[in-house]
C-alpha cells in the first residue's frame, strides 16, 4: 500500500486546493485587458468633462428666453464658422447651407473637423465664432431639449448598453413596435443574425456588446439612431466595420428611415 509521509499528508490541503487558486486567478486575469480598456475610456471622458467645466462659463447657449423651433425640417446655415475649443481651433470661415429634406456627405482626413462640425450643429459643442441658425433662428436661441428631440443622432464614439437588442433599440424611441424593430434590423442586415438567437429580440448584449463584432453592433448602433423620429440625421462614420458591399446595400435599403 502507498503511503504519504506525515509532512506530505499535512500538504495535501494545499496541494488540492493549489489547482482552484490557479483557475481562480485565470478567471481575475481575463478581465484586465478590458479593464485597462474601460480604465482609458474614464480618463477620456474625465478631460473631456474637465475642458467643459473649465470653458462651461464661455458658451454662448443661453436657456433663457428660448425659442421653441418648429418641428418641420429646416434649412441649417453656416455663415463664417469658426469651430472646435478654446484651446484649439478645428475649423474656421466655414460658411454652408444645408437645405432642409436634402443628404450631404462630410468628408475628409480624421482631425479636421467633421466631428465637431456635427456636434456643433447639434448644439453640443457651441461655435468660438460665426453663425449658426436654424431656419432663420440662431442656434443659441433655440430651446436645446426641444431641438435634441428632432435629430436622429449616432456618433462615432456610440456605444451599446448591457441589455436586450429591443430595449437598446427602444432607448431611441419606446413606442416601436416589434415589427418596427424588425424593419429596421432587415435594412441593417442584422435580422437574421438576431433571429438565429433563441431569444431573438430578447437577445441580451455583453458588456461592450462582446457578443457581436464591431461592424454588427455598429450596425445595432445605426438601427437604433433612425427609430429615432428627428426629421435632421446626423450619422458619424456609420459604415464602420462595415465592407464596401454590404455598406452599398445598407445605404439603399436606409433610404425610407431619411426621407
């Protein structure tokens, strides 16, 4: 018969639970890359909440005596823009009028502006100079709640939340209807992914949506933006991830959720 020495019987313990630490650890391991992910993510947000708070004193939005706009879509003009921070100038002498129930594409090299020059019309990030109006009302008039109500957004920084597709795309408008949603899903060739999960519109999304690649949750991300009902569309970078192919089909197929 084996036997163990008395010291090695005294180990063994530990010998049995050495294997449970090391998978333990594997488990801790796992979840720092995403961790420093998250951790860059906080201090980017942290700065730029520091440059609002330190410039907030600059901004020539007033809530007071606001205009209400009306909700038709509206010519947006640009006369003489001058755009970006106080401490850095993106764009400047931008003069444009996008008139209304018409598409424009913005494009050019990363840095120049386009951004910003969305989320100045917006009315996130005011312009240092120029005019901005909408129909013939300066943007800084505007009651902003109300303005906000009218655009369709997706920026280039969008995420999704750690919930079901239905109730990430309902955050956009929480009246849809399941067929809406559906719709939708189709003209962003997600459909039939969705559809493959047993839970199909109850599909819960990881954190950082894990469960999808990058060019499907950009696609979840578009999906969500045109249940949004704003007659103005403001779409960054919406085909990213996406191939030229099935980016040519999207942009057809999106075409009743702009008009």
């Amino acid at each position: 018969m084996f036997t163990l020495p008395l010291a090695n019987v005294e180990l063994l313990p530990l010998l049995v639970m050495l294997p449970l630490a090391v998978l333990g650890l594997t488990e801790v391991i796992q979840v720092l890359p995403q961790a420093g992910i998250s951790y860059g993510q906080v201090k980017a947000a942290g700065r730029r909440l520091r440059r609002r708070l330190q410039h907030g004193n600059e901004s020539r939005y007033s809530p007071t005596d606001a205009q209400v706009i009306e909700q038709t879509p509206q010519d947006i003009s640009c006369q003489d823009l001058q755009i970006g921070y106080p401490e850095r100038v993106v764009l400047e002498h931008f003069t444009c009028c996008f008139k209304a129930a018409q598409h424009y594409a913005i494009i050019g090299r990363s840095g120049r502006g386009k951004s910003t020059l969305l989320n100045t019309i917006l009315g996130l990030t005011p312009p240092l100079n120029g005019q901005l109006k909408v129909g013939s009302e300066p943007l800084e008039l505007l009651a902003l709640p109300t303005w906000f109500s009218q655009v369709s957004l997706l920026q280039q920084g969008a995420s999704l939340i750690s919930a079901s597709v239905a109730e990430n795309l309902r955050m956009a408008n929480a009246t849809a209807s399941d067929d809406e949603l559906w719709r939708v899903l189709e003209a962003v060739e997600l459909a039939e992914r969705i559809r493959q999960h047993p839970d199909q519109l109850g599909m819960w999304l990881e954190v950082d949506s894990r469960n999808l690649s990058g060019g499907q949750a950009r696609r979840l991300m578009l999906a969500r933006a045109l249940l949004h009902p704003g007659w103005l569309v403001l779409l960054d970078e919406p085909f990213a991830g996406i191939d030229v192919a099935q980016r040519e089909r999207i942009k057809l197929a999106i075409q009743p959720w702009l008009s």
